[in-house]
C-alpha cells in the first residue's frame, strides 16, 4: 500500500474479556484519505491470568509488527465492561504506557470492539459472570442501547435479529434462536485502535458498515467502566461478646 | 552535596490501600507520592479489596508523575522499576504489578519483583545505613505480624521465626477503635486517646506471650477488651477510655517488644528492625527501646512515614537487588497473595 505521511502507529488493547488481544496498527492521513495498516495482531485466551500475559503479548505483537515500543505514538484501550479484575490488567498498563512514553491513551467501550463491524440489528453480550452479561446493542455498527448489565433474557426484548459474543454461546439456551455461535467471542484490537482514532465509518476504513456516529462511538478517557458497585457491607453498630 | 550517582530505582506498592511511588538514587530518597483510599474505606471499617483496586488504577499515574516531579526526573530517567508481588490483596496487588510491567516495558529497563514484608525492613537502609550481617524485624501493621530473621535481604534470605495465628496488630487497633468509639484506622486514635491513661488500669491479657514460640494471637485481647467495656455499660459507669485505650495498647506493645527481643537473643543477632504503621505507636517504640537496651541490642526503627506502606521500600529493595547483581524478574511476574519468605518473587 501507498502510504501518505504524516502517519500514526497505535498499539491497542482489550483485557476485558477472557482473552487479551493486542494490535500494532500503523494509521495514515493524506491526500488519498485515511489508510490504516494492521502491522501485527496477536491473542491469547487468559482466562483470568490477564495480569501474566499481557505484557509478554504486547513485547510479541511489538515484535511481530518490527516496532521498537518507542515508536508508539498512541494507545488505544478497551475500558470494559468486563470482569474488573482483568480489565483493570488492560486500563493500568495502557495509562503507564502512554505515561511512559509520552503518548495519548484512548479508551473505547469494548462491546464497540466487536458491535461495530456488524451489520444489521445485532446484541454483544460479554460474560458478567454471577448469571448476567455485558450488553450493547447495534444497528448497522452503531451502538443505540447500552453498555449495560443484566439478566441475559433482558436481550431477548431488543428487538435484535442476532446476539454475538461470548455471553451469547454461554446463554445460548436462554436467548433461544438468537444466539450465534458464530460471531466474535473477543472484543477486536484492530477495531479498538480504529474507534481510538475516531475513523468508525470513515472512508476507506475496510470492512466496516460505514454508519456509526462519532457521537456514539468516540474515544472516551481510559477509565474502567465498571457498571456495577463494590462488594461491600456497611456494618451495623459493634457487636456484643457478652450476651 | 551528597553522591547521587547510581542508578534511578522507581518503586511501585498496591499491596494494600496505600498507592505507593519512590524513587530512590544511591541510598537516598529523591522523590516520593502517595496516595491512600483509607477514607473510602473508613466507613466499612476494614479495607474493601474491591475499592483498594479500583482506587489504584485511579491514583497510579498521578502518583508516579508527582513522585517523578519531586524528583526533578521524566520517565525516561529511570533506571530499573520495582514492584511488590506479594503478600497483600490479589486485586490490589495486579494493579501495581501491570503498572510496573508498563514502564519497565516502554523504558525498555529492568523489573524487579520484591517480598513486601522485606521491603519493609530494606526501608530502614535509607535512614540507617547498611544493615548488619544479621538482624531479626519484627513488621506490624493492619495487613501483617510478623518475626523475621533476615540474612540476606537482597537475596531474599529470610525466615519467619513467628506471625499472628489470628488478628494483625493493627487489625487488633482497628476493632478496639470501634469498640470504644474511635474511628477508623484505629492506631493513631487509640494512640492519643491513651495519652494520660493508666496503662496498669486494666490487665488485659498477653495472647501467646508466655508460651515457647514467636508466633502471636490478638483476637482473645480484643474480646477482653469488649467484654469489659460492656460489663461498664451494664452497670451503667461510664467507660474510662483513656484507661482502656492506655492499657489495651500496653498489653499490645508488651507482647511484641517481649518477643522480639527474645526473638533477638535466641538467634544470637545484635540488631532488631520494626516496621510496620504499628511501628509508629508511641509505647511500642519506648517499650522496645529500654528492653533493646537492657538486652544490649540495637534497635532501629524508620521514621513513620517509612513505616507504613510506600513506594520508596519498595525502590529501596529493588535497588539493593539490583546493587547484588540479582537476576531480574520476567514479564509475566504473577502476583503471589500470599508470597512466602524464603525466596524471591519470581
Ligand atoms: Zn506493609
């Protein structure tokens, strides 16, 4: 491909779901338009060892692409929802990245890592764990409900013609046809740096339905979007020892 | 002016609801932030791990920016990074270890994993010196109660002659707080409370303090405590807080200060270390200071703002390994709640 200099190099990232998933894309503006390059994607299904992996996947995916962490220009992270504990592993290493090297960091709702690149009227559902999930709805790639947590039957009221992700294969049961298997289980680290950058629906981004409104799918501040409250009891007056 | 040359040792500490920065250069402090989300907790009464985390995700990159800013350094300055990798809470703990992974990896410099327990003895290296060939540490706090030999602290040669089998000393404050209607955290506020108090008002009992080992036991403490108080109530007399206060924390300093010194002798060591926010406790200090002196050990205690959890323990540790040629740790360094002693985080 032709590139138009100046050009970005993003490192994105998304620990918000039961994989990490890294990419290095290099983003380009002239006078063709923008052009994006996936230089590298890695994944790797974590489970819940967020904190051991990614680290050793970002120095990989760096690797894979031939860029030197230095070069980074930006980064791009998936802010939840997601299971806290790992997405705070994505949220802490994207913001010292960026401290580090000197570098804007990008939040993007993570549901928009996969939602976005789907046509039609289609539900992401991650797992919440505790019998609910992480929801967003789309149409034609635009986020027009959501992010929230609920029961899975709440999906069944959208109005959607299909439910992907991995909240949909682990309640496939309860969302009887809709589920589909098929799609995306992880949120896309390619799609994490494009929504960063603000190009959703931009000419010449590949393989997007090419109608998400910047007002719904632009680059929030890397925070953790948590959605739910902590665990915690307040306690009552002290209790007695003596009856 | 002092020799400041060696190398930039950032330090990172979540290990409970303190966020932790230092920076230490050659032996010295060059610059520090902290951040604590105690108030947040305060009204639990006891740290929230779930609030711990997320408070330092919050905190992190503000406080490594003021701890650089104290130090008149950029990012770029720095050296190598240390992190605790344990023991503390498991979320709070991968907070701290993904922040350190981030700037170990984007400054392209080494990473240091360090036992938070001998962080807390490395610490006293700052104000102190170099430590002794041999010394025993006694750490206290609201996380820990623990009687250490150490032998080599870069090394991570150190055993645990004894802990608590119940309640931390500081968890032993917290609970007498409440019960006598002080707030959270208890130290500090049962510390003044008890200025004036008779510490011989009440005879609270010594959990474990005449038997054989160096282990500790504060919950029987803390339910005497209880059961007094509300025997007063009962009889409707009003509750001598400063008393209770002045005597509950005797019986705490007594115990520690007995075995630790004990602790000194048995191992043939000439040194004794406290660490610890407890170490900060007015009586525990005097306590142990005039038995040090009769037992003819030296007794070092950091100033109390290295005593209770920061980053720069954390650099100072680090920076010693570093200094001892100590491999260093690799980037999927786990987090280990429950880190033992004995050997480095690996
Ligand atoms: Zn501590």
């Amino acid at each position: 491909m032709s590139r138009t200099l100046p050009s970005v190099l993003v490192l994105a990232l998304d620990t918000s779901s039961a994989a990490c998933v890294a990419a290095v894309v290099e983003h380009a503006e002239g006078h063709a338009g923008r052009r994006e390059c996936v230089l590298a994607q890695r994944s790797v299904v974590a489970g819940r060892r967020h904190g051991e992996l990614l680290a050793p996947l970002l120095s990989s995916v760096l690797a894979d692409a031939g860029q030197q962490v230095h070069d980074v220009d930006a980064v791009a992270v998936g802010v939840g929802p997601g299971p806290f504990t790992g997405l705070r592993v994505g949220v802490v290493t994207a913001t010292a990245l960026g401290q580090a090297l000197g570098v804007p960091v990008h939040g993007v709702c993570s549901l928009d890592a996969i939602g976005a690149a789907l046509p039609g009227r289609v539900a992401v559902a991650g797992d919440a764990r505790r019998r609910e999930v992480y929801w967003a709805a789309y149409e034609d790639g635009k986020r027009v409900a959501g992010p929230a947590v609920d029961r899975p039957q709440v999906l069944l009221e959208l109005g959607v013609d299909r439910v992907v992700g991995a909240g949909a294969t682990l309640y496939a049961e309860v969302l009887s046809g809709l589920a589909d298997p098929t799609g995306p289980q992880y949120p896309s680290p390619v799609l994490v740096a494009h929504l960063a950058l603000g190009t959703a629906g931009a000419a010449g981004a590949e393989g997007l339905p090419g109608t998400a409104g910047p007002d719904r799918l632009s680059p929030a501040p890397p925070i953790p979007l948590y959605l739910r409250r902590p665990d915690a009891v307040l306690p009552g007056p002290a209790k007695r020892v003596t009856a | 002016m002092r020799d400041v040359t060696g190398p930039l040792v950032l330090g990172i500490e979540t290990s409970c609801d303190e966020t932790g920065v230092g920076l230490v250069r050659a032996g010295t402090v060059v610059g520090q932030a902290l951040a604590s989300s105690v108030d947040e907790h305060a009204r639990f009464g006891g740290v929230v791990p779930e609030v711990a985390a997320r408070a330092h995700v919050e905190a992190m990159p503000g406080t490594v920016a003021a701890a650089l800013a104290a130090a008149g350094a950029s990012p770029a300055d720095v050296d190598a990074v240390a992190v605790t990798a344990g023991p503390g809470l498991a979320g709070a703990l991968l907070v701290g270890l993904a922040a350190a992974k981030a700037y170990a990896l984007a400054l392209d410099v080494p990473l240091f994993g360090v036992n938070h327990l001998a962080a807390h003895v490395a610490v006293d290296t700052l104000e102190h010196g170099p430590l002794p060939e041999q010394c025993v540490a006694l750490l206290v706090s609201g996380g820990h109660t623990s009687l250490l030999r150490v032998d080599d602290l870069a090394r991570g040669e150190l055993a645990r002659l004894g802990s608590t089998v119940d309640d931390a000393a500081g968890e032993a404050f917290d609970k007498v707080a409440r019960v006598l209607g002080l707030p959270f955290p208890g130290g500090p506020p049962i510390d003044a409370a008890a200025v004036g108090g008779d510490p011989a008002y009440v005879h609270f009992p010594r959990g474990k303090g005449s038997d054989a080992t160096f282990d500790f036991s504060f919950s029987g403490l803390k339910t005497a405590v209880a059961r007094w108080v509300e025997a007063r109530e009962r009889a409707g007399e009003p509750v001598p807080v400063a008393h209770v206060a002045a005597s509950f924390r005797e019986a705490v300093a007594d115990v520690l200060s007995a075995k630790a010194v004990v602790a000194c002798q048995d191992a043939g060591v000439g040194t004794l270390v406290i660490g610890g926010g407890v170490a900060a406790n007015a009586r525990l200090r005097t306590l142990a200071e005039q038995r040090c002196e009769r037992a003819g050990v030296t007794l070092r205690v950091p100033r109390p703002s290295l005593c209770t959890d920061n980053g720069v323990m954390v650099a100072a540790l680090g920076a010693m390994q570093a200094a001892a040629g100590v491999t260093p740790s690799p980037l999927d360094l786990s987090a280990d709640p429950g880190l033992p002693l004995g050997g480095r985080a690996a």
